[in-house]
C-alpha cells in the first residue's frame, strides 16, 4: 500500500468515525493497523476498548496500543501507562507500570508524556522523589512547548520539596498555589470537567478553587470531606458579601452537585443541587428558566440512580413542565425527558406508561434526529425491550427488527450494535418456540462475532450458549453439549471466578452430560459449580439450592435415590428458609417421588 493509498484509507475510516459508522471505521483501521500504521493501531485499540464497531475486549486494545508505540505512535504507549495510573480498561491501579510506559514514550518524544514522567517523580510516585529528574523532563516538555511543563519549571525553581508528600489542613495555602498554577477542572456527571470558570475577586475564590483541587485530586490527595467544607467557606461568604440569592453561590451548589454525582455520591449531589433550585426560584419568581428546568432534571437523574424511581418521576415530570415553557418552540431535549421517564416507568413495571412515553421519544427523534440515526435505533431498542417483558415477542422483534436495520445502516452487518439486535431477535423465536429462525440467526451471529473479535470472545461464548439451546429443545444433545462446551471453553478463559455465565456454563454441561446418560460426568460438572457458588455466592442461597437439586437430580437418573434424597432434602430446607411456595413445592415433590 503506497503512502498516498494509506492516507486515504485512514482518512476514511476516521470520517466514517466521526459520523459513527463504526463497523466501517473499524474496517479501514484493522487494514491499516495490519499494514504497520501507527496511528491505525493506536484507533483500532480504542475500538476494542469502548465496543464501538468491534466486541470490547481489553486484552486486545492493548495489544494494539502496544503495537501502534512498536510503529512510532507513542500515544498507544501513553494510553497504556494512563490505564495503569487510574486503573481502567481491566488493569488495576499500578502507578510503577504506569511511569514505565511513561517512560517509553517519553523516550520517544511525547511532551505530554515527558510532562507526566516529571510529575511522578516530582511526586515521588512509585520512585524516589527527584526534583533534578523531574525537572530534566519537564524541560524536555517545555522545549516542545508544553505549557504545563513549563509552569512546574516556574514553581520548581521557586519551591523546596519537602520530605513527605502528604498534605495536611495547614497545608492549604501550598494547595491552593499548586491549583492557581495549572488551572482548575470541575466535573460534571458524564464528563469530568468543569466548563465554567469565574471572575471572582473576593476571597470566596480561594475556597472554591481549593474545594474543585481537593475533588479531582488535583495538587493532593482527593478528599471529599475537604472538599465540602472548602465549598460551604466559599458558599458562607458569598453569603455574608452578597446575600443568600447570589446567582455565584446556585452555581457553585450546582458544580458541587455536578462534582457528588461524577463520584456517585447522589444524595449529597441532590442537596447541593436542591440548594441552587432553592435559589433559582427565589430569583426568577414565577418566570419559568432554562437554569430551574436543568437542576430539576439533574435531581431527578440522581433519584435514578439511586433506584427511587417515583421520586425520579416526579422531578422529571416537573422537568418537562418547565422546558416546556422555556423552550416553547424547540422539544429536541424531550427525547431525553421521555426516554429516563419510560426508563422509570420500566422499573416499576408500568409497561402501558414505558410505552408511552418511549413512543414520544421516538417520535421526537425522528423528527430531529431523522430516521437513520443512533438515537432512532436505541429508542426503538428499548420499545422492543418493554414489549419483551410483557412476552409480546411478536411485537418485539418488530422494533428489533428496526434497530437492526438503521445499526446495519449505520455500521454495517459486522457491528457489535447490528449483531446483538440479531441476538435479541433471535431470543425471541426461541421464546416463540421456532427454534429453526432462532438457530439460524444465533448462527449469524456467531459468525460475526468471531470476524470481530476471534473465537475466543464472550459474544462468540453467549452465541454458542444459545445454540446449545435450539439444540438441546429438539432432543440433539450430542450437538447441545459441543455447543456448550465451546461457551465454557471461553467462559473458563476470559470469565472472573464469580461470574454468573460461568456457573450457567458449567450447570448446564452437566445437564447435558445427564441427558447422553453420562452421569458420572454430569456429577463432575454439578459438584464443580456447587463448589464455586459456595465459595463466592454464598449470599444467594436460592442459586446454591438450584444446583443441589440438579445434583440431586444426577443420582436420580443414576438410580441412586438414596443420594438423590439427600441432596433434594438439602435444597427443600433452603426453599423452605427463603419461603418461595412454587420453589418448595417442586423440592417436595421431588423428596416425595424418592422416598418411595
């Protein structure tokens, strides 16, 4: 592939991602990243880490990040020491791995990098504290202009290092200063920053600054308790300068609240957030405002998330009131109003008032979004979803069968969206019985899954698990049990030691292997997964007695009804603790049919 060939290609595919076609984004990226692209490695690899146009699969995102730093692209060696500092992507916190791909891409000419290697040993992460190091990268950063790098050669020459690097509350000047000097970041619920700033020449200032330092753990360690105390100084003297309705002191609330539900503390996002409310009504009166309808929509999203799913309704309700108002001619926000009030009314079972309001937030977008676009095709998702907990598969698959067709559009056939819409279609015929169109399409499914991602994926272990379905419902369970088998191969590789999928994996080889009349080895798999349930759920005696009776179902079969009976006695004691009628019935039966 000549130059000019490789620049078009990746131009394409990085339009293509910007437009969100990522099935197609990932295509040309895969191209290129094979060929030896740098950069083309460093996409595919954020490809595999958010599950956009391919399976998300951490392992592989790495191996990518590594090869685009083998091809001259130091970002992938960045992207991988960033992984270790904060601890994402499926790799626990490790601040000494971190500096090491530091480090290689410093070595390679990254300022950001450069920068960043400064700081650890500034700070004496993971490595002794060295301002004679840390300043000869600092320095190499700011020779290539990195504005950062060249305030902490300010700071430094200016600066001491002390022994430690704890901070204490005697300490706060020295935070403060450290906050002036890189600027401060807020957090707001999905994205981490703060976009507002302000022109404040009081001392409230400091204690704002101060507060938004200690919450991201900007300058010292994140503390939130400090953090709100520095918020309520600042909050105080606006108070005592400018009165109670001070339009700074509802903002501040806000970006505290905003800051609360990044770091999932909800209720303390609502009091903050109630607290501006509070405000807002007093100064605008009767006059409905854009400011009063976001804070009443923030405090409805933290009664979400807490799963107070009324209340959530409530604040929405007045939510949608009061844009109405506002945004007399614009309704584009309402299809996210629509879609959290039908998100409600799903969790408390309000099926007639989900469909609704989804509806409406269909309609919506539409009209705003056109018919061909993600939005579209995730709300007719999520109308296909209510109709599925009703058991109206029929109607389901309809808004399935939608989504699939505007994802195809979007991404293409091989698409991680497109493909498990195919599932959900699927599922449904296999609920409705018809177990040929469910086995055809789960075996599409897997076909793509494994083009994404190989064999070894758990899309490719799910789709394998629910052809062993098919086959098992017509009595094939030869075929059942290789299908299965195939899922616990995978399942045992990428799966945690406590992950539900395994233990379904594992229990239902050993149904299989019961229904070929190997008993011995259904034994196996039985004991083998009452082992693990015991080990890491044992807070969940209702799946440990499942278990028992399906081992009490091997000796059964085996003719063994002596064992039989006590295992199926040890799962009627557990039903008869947890007190589930339907449950204790069919343990009783079961004691019943082998006493005798």
């Amino acid at each position: 592939m000549t130059k000019k060939e490789q620049d078009d290609l990746f131009k394409k595919a990085y339009d293509d991602f910007k437009k969100e076609r990522y099935g197609k984004a990932a295509e040309g990226f895969l191209r290129l990243a094979e060929a030896g692209h740098g950069e083309a490695c460093y996409r595919i690899g954020s490809l595999y880490c958010s599950g956009y146009g391919v399976a998300k699969n951490y392992v592989k995102a790495r191996e990518w990040f590594v090869k685009a730093g083998e091809n001259g692209y130091p970002r992938g060696y960045q992207r991988i020491g960033g992984c270790y500092e904060n601890g994402e992507d499926g790799l626990k916190e490790n601040e000494a791995e971190a500096l090491k791909w530091y480090l290689k891409a410093a070595e390679m000419g990254d300022s950001d990098c450069q920068y960043m290697a400064g700081q650890f040993y500034a700070e004496g992460k993971s490595v002794p504290q060295d301002k004679a190091i840390a300043m000869q990268w600092y320095q190499k950063a700011a020779d290539q202009g990195n504005s950062h790098a060249k305030d902490e050669l300010e700071y430094l020459n200016k600066k001491t290092f002390s022994d430690t690097k704890e901070n204490n509350e005697d300490d706060d000047e020295e935070n403060y200063s450290a906050f002036s000097r890189r600027g401060y970041h807020g957090i707001n619920p999905g994205e981490g920053e703060i976009t507002q700033t302000f022109d404040w020449e009081d001392s409230s200032e400091k204690d704002f600054k101060l507060a938004v330092n200690y919450l991201n753990g900007d300058g010292e360690t994140q503390d939130y308790a400090k953090a709100e105390k520095h918020f309520r100084k600042c909050v105080n003297k606006r108070k005592k300068d400018y009165g109670a309705e001070d339009d700074y002191i509802a903002t501040t609330s806000i970006l505290t609240g905003h800051s609360y539900e990044k770091h999932k503390d909800y209720q303390k996002a609502i009091v903050w957030y109630e607290k501006a409310l509070l405000i807002y009504k007093k100064n605008y009166g009767d006059k409905f405002h854009q400011d009063i309808t976001d804070t009443l929509f923030y405090i409805g999203d933290c009664y979400e998330s807490l799963a107070n799913y009324k209340k959530a309704l409530e604040y929405f309700e007045q939510t949608i009131a009061s844009d109405k108002k506002v945004n007399k001619k614009d309704n584009s926000n309402f299809v996210d109003y629509y879609s959290h009030v039908s998100f409600c009314y799903v969790k408390l079972s309000d099926y007639k008032n989900a469909l609704k309001y989804s509806q409406k937030a269909l309609a919506i977008s539409e009209t705003y979004d056109g018919l061909e676009h993600a939005n579209t095709a995730y709300i007719n998702y999520k109308i296909g979803d209510i109709y599925f907990y009703q058991d109206d598969y029929q109607n389901a698959i309809i808004y399935y069968d939608k989504a699939y067709k505007i994802y195809e559009i979007l991404y293409g056939k091989k698409d991680l969206n497109t493909n498990n819409m195919c599932m959900n279609i699927a599922y449904c015929y296999e609920l409705m019985k018809d177990y040929k169109k469910a086995f055809s399409l789960y075996k599409n499914a897997l076909t793509i899954f494994k083009k994404l991602s190989g064999s070894e994926d758990l899309n490719a272990a799910r789709a394998y698990f629910c052809i062993a379905i098919c086959y098992r419902e017509q009595n094939n369970h030869k075929m059942a049990l290789e299908n299965d088998l195939q899922a616990l191969k995978i399942r045992e590789k990428l799966c945690a030691k406590d992950d539900p999928d395994l233990f379904e994996s594992l229990n239902i080889t050993g149904v299989n292997y019961r229904n070929l009349g190997d008993f011995e080895q259904a034994l196996d798999y039985h004991q083998k997964t009452l082992k693990l349930k015991k080990k890491y759920q044992s807070e969940d005696p209702d799946t440990i007695a499942f278990t028992i009776t399906s081992i009490g179902k091997d000796y059964e079969a085996k003719g063994d009804k002596k064992d039989a009976l006590k295992y199926f006695k040890q799962a009627l004691s557990i039903y008869d603790s947890l007190g589930n009628e339907k449950d204790i019935e069919s343990a009783k039966q079961n004691v019943i049919r082998n006493e005798k």
